[in-house]
C-alpha cells in the first residue's frame, strides 16, 4: 500500500517536472517592406559645353565658375581686330560697287555700254556684298555664346589664351532638373518601373523629403551584375541640390504594395541552417517539432514560405529539454495576449 502511494507520488512530481517551461509567440500575417533603399549622387540632368566658334586670342571673359547664365548669354570675346579692318575694306569696296552698279544702269540705257559690261559689273557687287556678309558672320564667331540657361559648371580658358573653332570654353549644366544616378541588384532590376514615383533624402536637407520618378532603367548589367538606374527629379530653389551631393533613394516596388507574408522571430528556429526546424505547441499543450521553410528577414525575423499557418504558437525560449509530445508550461501568457496581429508591425528589410 506504501509503495503504491509512493509510486504514484513520483508519478505527480515526474508530470510537474515534465511540464516545461517555455516562451512562445504567434504566427502573425504582416505587411512586407520590401522597400529598395540605395544610394546615389545628383548629376545635371544636362550639360553642354560652350564652343568657339571663332579662332584668336581671348580679349574678354564675361563668367566664372558657379554663375548663373541666361540663353544665348555672352561668355567670352575674340579678338576681333583684324575682322573689324576686313569689314570696313569690304563695306567701302560695297559702296564703290553699288555706285558703279547705278553708273553702268545709266550708260546701257543711253547705250553706251553693252549688256554685257553691264553684267559684269552688277556680278562683282553680288560678290562684295558676299564679302560683307560673311565677314559679318565671322564678328558674330567672335563672341562665344551660352546654348542654355544654367549654373557655369567649369571655365576651361582664361584671357590671352588661343580660341579654335570647336574647342569648349565652359561647360553649363541645366539644374532646375537634376537626376539621380544609383545601381541596382538583379534580383531588385525587375522590380523597377520607367515612370514609378521614389522618395529621397539628403543629408543636406534631413527634414525634408524630395521625390523624384524614374527615368531610365538600365537593360544592360556592369561587370558586378549590377543595373544603372535614373531618376529625375524638380530642383527645388528653396532647397536647392548640387550635382555631386549625396542621396538616399526608397522605391516601394509596384507589386509589393499590398503584399502580407508569414513572420516569427527567429530565435523560435532550431536545427540547421538547411533544415530549420521549430516547435509548435498543440491544443493539449503539448509540443510537435516542424519541419519549416523560411527566409532570413533582418536579425529578429524571419519570413516563413510554408510549414505553418497564422495563429500557430511557436516556442521562441526553453527549446533545449524538448521533443516531441513534451508537455509545456508557457510562462509568458500575458505578454501573448497583447500580441494580437493588429499591434504587429513589419519588421524592416535590412
């Protein structure tokens, strides 16, 4: 009689024992933030030189560099010298051809002179007053002129230095708009869409946020497998950006939007990296281990692809005494009955 009471006293304590204490956490349905933050540098999103058009000596140089320029503003002056005396020797030979002109129209209506001479004389003022108009066109060469408005990027000459034909003599960039240059990963490429609407941050401007949309996806990866991506975007004068300056950009990929999946923290898996594994805890309160497939989110998470369901209990501290049909004790009751899906927030994408 004495030993069965004993037996069945060790029966008790062996059951008290084996009741384990455990923590454990929900299976929440969370939205995904999959959002892309990358780095990347403002550029003009246009930039021209200033050529000469003429050839000499630099007498004038109207800009520096980080000026505003309006159109067709001057930018720097040739020497015009030489050109100067050509016109007034072309003008004068002009004016002496277009008197002989009216002289010869005279003498042929008197017949003095033949059609002929006559012809002669009206074809050599046709070629002087070519003369003119094209040493008129060459004073024009003389002053460079800028082909848009802008910020005066670089002056690649100073005064007294030699103008050739061609040869730049500033560069100007257009920064009402700038763009915005990062590179992309393969697996994030396709996430991307010409026209799609991103936010950016400076660190420049820390309160506020610009927004840019994207202009030009690249079809063709560098040697890292990585895909250049533009985004243009307004120039804002009263924050105004500078080409070189640093940017953070996030782009919310369009078929993300309303995308939810499966999370659990991570220190519910056990087992291998290969083979993750995790406790579920069952109406009896008893425990099954489960095979599970899972993607690794950021430090705390992880996003489960199959293996279980919304609202499945799952041990997250005390998994080292367990195996399958251990009987549990959850120490943290409370805390689970304030995790509710609702006060669930995605955890973010490291």
């Amino acid at each position: 009689h004495n030993k069965a009471a004993i037996e069945e006293q060790a029966k008790a304590t062996e059951e008290i024992i084996t009741e384990l204490p455990v923590r454990v956490s929900r299976v929440n349905r969370l939205p995904i933030d999959n959002q892309l933050r990358l780095t990347g540098t403002f550029e003009a999103r246009k930039s021209l030189d200033i050529i000469a058009e003429g050839q000499g000596r630099i007498t004038h140089l109207y800009i520096e560099e980080g000026q505003s320029i309006r159109k067709d503003q001057a930018v720097a002056k040739i020497d015009d010298t030489n050109l100067q005396a050509q016109l007034n020797t072309a003008i004068a030979a002009r004016n002496k051809a277009e008197t002989d002109v009216a002289r010869f129209e005279r003498l042929l209506q008197a017949g003095a002179v033949s059609q002929q001479q006559y012809e002669e004389v009206a074809l050599n003022l046709q070629n002087v007053q070519a003369n003119v108009t094209t040493i008129e066109q060459q004073l024009k060469y003389t002053t460079a002129r800028s082909p848009m408005a802008g910020i005066v990027e670089s002056v690649k000459v100073e005064e007294g230095s030699f103008a050739t034909p061609g040869a730049p003599i500033a560069t100007v960039v257009d920064v009402n708009r700038l763009i915005m240059v990062v590179t992309v990963g393969e697996t994030d490429i396709i996430k991307i869409r010409e026209g799609q609407e991103v936010s950016i941050q400076t660190e420049v401007y820390p309160q506020k946020t610009f927004f840019g949309n994207v202009s030009l996806v690249g079809v063709q990866a560098d040697a890292g497998r990585k895909y250049q991506v533009e985004i243009e975007l307004p120039n804002p004068t009263d924050t105004p950006l500078k080409p070189g300056m640093y940017g953070e950009v996030v782009i919310t990929p369009q078929t993300d939007r309303e995308a939810t999946a499966l999370f659990i923290p991570r220190k519910a898996i056990v087992g291998s990296v290969q083979e993750p594994v995790v406790y579920v805890v069952l109406d009896d309160h008893t425990v099954r281990q489960q095979a599970v497939e899972i993607e690794t989110v950021n430090q705390d998470q992880v996003r489960v692809l199959s293996g279980l369901s919304v609202g499945d209990l799952v041990v997250t501290s005390g998994q080292i005494n367990l195996s399958d049909g251990k009987m549990i004790n959850i120490i943290n009751q409370e805390e689970l009955a304030a995790q509710t899906p609702a006060s669930a927030n995605a955890p973010s994408v490291q």
